[in-house]
C-alpha cells in the first residue's frame, strides 16, 4: 500500500486496518558507569549478546562518525523530530502551531499506532458525557504511590495540570478531520469507590473512524489524521529513512555542544540525509524491548516475557505487537551523545494475561469469583487488575490460575461489558444469556470447559478433584455466610458456585507489550545528562520518557501513557521548544 509524503498523496491513501488494545521495587540510582558494570554481570549470568573488551555493553559503543563527505542530501527546519507515532505527530502539530517549520523521519512506512486509548484527567467531551474529573489529589497520590515514589513527580503534577488543555486541543484538531469522532472506552465497573486503590475511572479517549470503530482501537486513524494535519500545515514527513547517528558540535555522536541534527539512511539506496534542526531535535522511536542486551541491563525481569528479538520492523499493519517490538535506536542514539539513563531501575514494563476478562464483566480485569492454583487451593482476593494479575502468576506453581464458576455467575453483575462498545452504547451492557452464550463458543473452540458436574469439569481442568473440591465446598461457605473471612472480598461480589452446569477457565502466559522509558528527561521533555544538566537542543517524548513509570503499568488509568508520555508531553514540548529555542 502506497503511503507518500505529499499532501495530494496522503490524503488519496487508503487507511490500514490494524488491531490495537488498548514491576519491581526500584533499585538505588545507578551512574552510567555503574549500569556498564551491572549490565556486564548481568550478560555474564544471562548469555545475553556480547559485551566490548572492557565490561561496556555493545550498545554503549557509538558506531564509527558519518562524515560529511559521505552525506548525499540536507533537510533543514526548525524542528527535525524522529519517528512517526503519536508522540511524534503530536508533537509535530503543536510545533508547526506555534509557527515553526517541522521535518519527521521515520523507517516506517506510514504512521505508526501500537496502542488504543488516550486517557484525559478531564475534557469537553468528558463533560458532555456528564464524567467526573478525576481528583487531582487523590488522583496523583495514588499514581505515585503505586510507583512507590520511584518517578519524577514534577513530571506527573505537570501531566495533569495540562492534561485537560491537551485533550480539548486533539478533540478540536480532530474536529477538522472528516469522519473522525471521539468515544470512551468503557473501564470498570467495579469499584464505584474513587477511594480504592484499584478504582478505574472512565477517563479513556478513544478517537475512532468508519474504519476504526472500536473504542480502544481507534489509535491508527489517529496517527493518520494527525500526519494529514500535519502535512496540511506545511510539515514534512519523511519515510523510509532509518536514523543512525546524532549530530552533537558539529559531529555525530558527539558528547559536546548543541545538538544540532540528525542523519538517517534511506533504506531505498542506503544514501545518508543529514537533517539539520535550528531549534530541537526530538527523540520519539518508542521502546528497546527488540534488544537483548538493553532488555537484560535496564529490564531484566522481563526477559522472560520475550518472544521476538531484534526485530528490523515490527509490521505496523498489526497494530499492537506481542513479545518485543523495537531495538531501542533513539535510546543509544542518545547515550552516544551523552546522555544518561533514567534513575528508576529497572525500566517499568507493560503486560497483560486477560484471564477471564469475559467472565469478569470488566474490560481491564481478571476474573473476580473463584480462581484457584494448579494444586486446587485458592489464593488471593479475586479481584485483581489484569496487568497486575501477570505478577500474581509468578507466584503460583507452574504460573497458571484457574476459574471456576457456575451458569448463574452472569446473573450476579449488575452490567456485565460488552467489550468494543462505547460507553453510553445501548448495547454497552451483555444479557446474562449472552454472557452464557459467549461461555458456550468458548467451550466450542477449546478454551473454556464446561461439565454438569463439578467433578466431572474438575476431572477435564486435570485438577485434584478432591483438593479443588475442598476449596469449592469453603468459599460457597463464605458465600453463606456473607464475608470472605480468608481474603477479604467484598461480599457483593460473593456468588455460589452451586448451579449446573459448570464452567471453567485456564490462564494463558502473560503476553508482552512494551517496556517503558529510558533516557533521562526533565519535566519539560529535555534529555539530560549524569549531572541532570538538560543536553541543549535534545528532546523526547512518547515510550522513552524517562523517570515517568515505576513498578508496572497498571492499566487502572487506561491511556495514560498516550495520554500522557504522548499526547500533553507532545502538545506541551512543541510549544516549549516556540518559546524557549
């Protein structure tokens, strides 16, 4: 498919079609030096890719300077920014809104979206469905003290103080995009408690098309309109051209000066370009999940959770990417320069297992009636995000969980999602009878199990029957008596399991989705260096914000990182580099 640079060629392409969806106690801060020496142990233990001669991994190492004889062509603008998702496009926008001239790269092909929502603190559009802004206080202390404090708070203060002023920007740029509209992605039922540590509000800006209906899978009609927007307003999209090295005082990879460029290599004739920024560069290349060797020094406890290495280019017609996605280019790129790596160690990762998700009735959680070990024995407070929930496997022997419910399990939720409707959708809430419909195709295609009896559906799960059963006769107690006295669940969510027939669920593997941050960043998207003085003239945005998560990616405020890392960080850096460069 055929995506040009032109504005006559862009606006005549064809969408797309691609699917989206929508940690660990940090260590003590570590100086480059001292990741050098860890990472170099840690390789040693791990048989991770090879290392240079004194200890420094392999992607420290910057590569030989390209030279200025070797360079066939020069863009110049304002801002030369690297890559073309969402943080990068909006960035783009916001800088060209300011009245400044702009130039993106990228090796990709066309725009590229690897996620679903965008989440808002609160917006016009927030205030029309009648949704609550989400409490400043309550709302960052909780966020922070699930991090454990390990982030840059400036950071989050300066997120939600203009998260509402970014979202009513994008809502109005989209407004001038024929067929483009705005949805909420339905999050939580339960809890109704804004309280609880676990209560997720309906904050998930979804912005969808007639080809991308679905909400949390809008974001690739996003990224196409913002590359149209930007085009339409005089910007310069360049694809096909892999970045390689900074330009730092005049040479690439330079550890002194402004930074003052980039080069990149088209990959049509592996000719070099110089892109030569007056203003900034900024850095938007997403994650280094791709890369051993960075994944094992800045992430090691999800190295486990990686299927696909060194991709050369993850294919973003598949929208999200399980398993490992990009080689972490912008990130050397930026050590090569100088810069340092964020304080919070290791890097936070986001992970799903969607255990049960149809049988919760909520789009980001596990299920919250029985579940139980491999060994029959029941072992937590059911409910449970699902990001949260791949933690919680590792603790149980052999690393899966199994539900157990009967066919009156659907008549105890009050809304029961219909997950890919809108909220507000008359058709947001499943029947009973179609959540036991859903149970049955399930059961039909092999990955639930379904039995008249609790022995006999004990028998197919292959648990100990007796074991299992044992449990099963303890918790309809608790049900009886109306309090969970083992875990503590709140008794509205206490059903029997007593009803035939009976159903039953396995956990998959946790599926990988990114792994978060990188560089270190100030709170206004400055990359810094050891000395946290800001590197003149470099940026970034988007996955590699620095110091931003901590722990895990919670999936309790659903977007927050494009609405976040990407979005009011893009909005506000194209206006911060208007003003101050």
């Amino acid at each position: 498919m055929t995506r040009g640079i032109s504005r006559r060629n862009f606006l005549t392409a064809s969408l797309i079609a691609g699917a989206s969806v929508a940690g660990l106690a940090g260590c003590a801060p570590q100086t480059t030096s001292q990741q050098n020496q860890t990472a170099s142990e840690q390789s040693a233990s791990t048989g991770a890719a090879t290392t240079s001669t004194n200890g420094t991994p392999s992607f420290m190492v910057p590569p030989e300077p390209i030279t200025d004889d070797q360079i066939s062509e020069t863009i110049e603008s304002d801002v030369i920014i690297v890559g073309c998702g969402a943080s990068a496009l909006e960035t783009a926008l916001s800088a060209l809104r300011s009245g400044l001239t702009v130039t993106l790269f990228a090796r990709a092909e066309h725009p590229v979206a690897r996620g679903g929502s965008n989440c808002g603190v609160y917006s016009k559009k927030m205030e029309e469905m009648g949704l609550p802004r989400m409490d400043g206080d309550k709302f960052l202390r909780t966020q922070l003290a699930q991090a454990s404090y390990n982030v840059n708070t400036a950071m989050w203060y300066r997120f939600y103080n203009n998260s509402e002023e970014s979202m009513n920007w994008l809502i109005d740029e989209m407004a001038n995009v024929d067929g483009m509209y705005v949805t909420f992605e339905p999050v939580s039922i339960y809890p109704t408690d804004t309280t609880d540590p676990i209560y997720a509000p309906n904050v998930t800006h979804s912005f969808n098309n007639a080809d991308y209906p679905i909400p949390g899978n809008g974001q690739q009609a996003l990224v196409d309109a913002l590359a149209q927007l930007v085009l339409d307003a005089g910007g310069t999209i360049e694809y096909g051209v892999e970045a390689e090295q900074l330009i730092r005082g005049d040479v690439t990879s330079g550890t002194e000066g402004r930074v003052t460029g980039c080069v990149g290599r088209r990959k049509s004739d592996d000719s070099y370009v110089k892109f030569s920024a007056n203003k900034a560069v900024v850095l938007a290349t997403g994650d280094f999940s791709g890369n051993r060797e960075m994944m094992e020094t800045y992430a090691p406890q999800a190295v486990k959770y990686i299927s696909n290495w060194n991709y050369e280019e993850a294919d973003p017609d598949e929208g999200i990417c399980f398993g490992g996605l990009y080689e972490g280019r912008g990130h050397q790129m930026g050590l090569w320069c100088g810069a340092a790596w964020q304080r919070t160690f290791p890097n936070a990762i986001m992970a799903v297992e969607e255990f049960g998700t149809t049988a919760s009735g909520m789009t980001y959680s596990c299920h919250n009636g029985l579940m139980v070990d491999g060994e029959g024995q029941r072992f937590c407070n059911e409910v449970i995000p699902y990001s949260y929930f791949v933690k919680v496997l590792e603790h149980l022997k052999g690393g899966h969980a199994y539900a157990i419910m009967d066919c009156k399990f659907p008549e105890t939720r009050v809304d029961w999602m219909n997950r890919g409707k809108p909220l507000g959708d008359p058709e947001e809430s499943l029947t009973p009878a179609q959540v036991i419909e859903s149970w049955d195709a399930n059961v039909e295609n092999g990955t639930m199990w379904k039995a008249d009896t609790l022995e006999d559906l004990l028998t197919q799960m292959e648990l100990p029957v007796e074991a299992t059963m044992a449990s099963i006769d303890k918790y309809n107690g608790w049900v009886e008596i109306g309090e969970d006295q083992e875990f503590h669940k709140d008794p509205t969510l206490l059903a029997p399991i007593s009803t035939p027939p009976f159903y039953g669920w396995k956990s998959n593997d946790p599926r990988f989705l990114t792994v978060l941050g990188g560089l270190r960043t100030n709170a206004n998207m400055q990359v810094c260096d050891e000395d946290d003085n800001p590197i003149p003239g470099l940026y970034n945005v988007g996955t590699m914000v620095g110091d931003f998560f901590s722990n895990y990616y919670t999936f309790l405020v659903a977007g927050h990182n494009y609405g976040g890392c990407c979005l009011t960080f893009g909005y506000l850096t194209g206006k911060y580099i208007a003003e101050n460069e």
